[in-house]
C-alpha cells in the first residue's frame, strides 16, 4: 500500500524539489538551488509530500506582506490586504493522478484559516495553455479576478483567488 506523508521541507529536500520543479518548468518558473533557499525564507507554507519515503511534490506559499519580488504576488499584493499566494505546486509525474496535490491544497487552507487568511490566490497559465492547472484550480472554487502578460510577454496567466472556507 502507497504511503503519503506530508511534512515540513528540510534542505535534504531542496535538489529534489529543484528538480521536480524542473520537469514542469514551462508551466513554473526556473528555480536554482538558490532561488529556492530564498523562496523557503520568505515563504509561509513549504511543504513536501512524500510517497513510500521518497518526495514526490511540493507547495510552497508566501503571506500577503513579504518583501517578495514577483509579478503576480504583486498584482495580488495591490489589490488585497491579505492572502496567501501559492507561488508553485509540483506533483511528479510518476505520482499524478494519487490525490497529492489535492492533499497538499487541503492542508494550505486549514493552514491559512488556521492563521485568520481568508483567502488564497495563485496563478495559472492560459497562454500557453495548461488545462490540468484549471481543472485542478476549478475543483477549489478558485475564481478569475484578472489576467496578465509575465516573463518578458512570453506567458499570460490567470490571477486566481479562493476562499479559504471553501475547504472545511
């Protein structure tokens, strides 16, 4: 029987997730071993899901707040005094489809309710066009508020938000 756990990242996670984020980096965004220690530090939410001891995804989130440098934490950070902004969840592609990611987002929301945030926001491509994100996305009563051109007019994203009391 497969067995999921859940837990706090630790920095004998970080090449795995580098490289997890790697495998979907036309649906992320790059991130070096570097970037992800920055990330970690600003982060509120860095969790690592592991299948039969191995991690096997991630989800990392920062509150509204952090000096965080990032065009669609800033269109939230504009327009929402706070929330909680999920900057990337990966699932690998040989666990997909077992319900991580769904375990992942059910723990970010009691999480967030957890802290007094009422909401939380992410992004998702539309150009080019990731559909699994959306229905994904759809199922947690995220909702459209807008939409932007990111990384240099190469990607067009969706700005989603959710309320946290959509998972109780």
């Amino acid at each position: 029987m497969t067995q999921v756990v859940l837990r706090d990242v630790c920095e004998a996670d970080f090449a795995r997730i580098v490289e997890l984020n790697d495998s979907v980096v036309e649906h992320t965004s790059p991130m070096s071993l570097e970037r992800l220690r920055e990330l970690v530090q600003l982060s509120c939410y860095c969790r690592v899901a592991e299948v039969d001891g191995e991690v096997a995804a991630f989800l990392l989130a920062m509150r509204d707040g952090v000096p965080y440098v990032n065009d669609n934490f800033g269109w939230f950070a504009e327009r929402m005094s706070s929330f909680i902004y999920v900057d990337r969840i990966v699932v690998g592609a040989a666990c997909a489809g077992m319900g991580i990611g769904s375990l992942l987002y059910r723990d970010l929301f009691s999480v967030a309710r957890s802290q007094g945030v009422a909401t939380v926001t992410c992004e998702y491509n539309i150009q080019p066009p990731n559909p699994g994100s959306q229905r994904f996305h759809d199922k947690f009563g995220f909702r459209e508020l807008g939409q932007q051109w990111v990384a240099d007019g190469t990607k067009r994203v969706s700005l989603q938000a959710a309320p946290t009391s959509q998972l109780t």
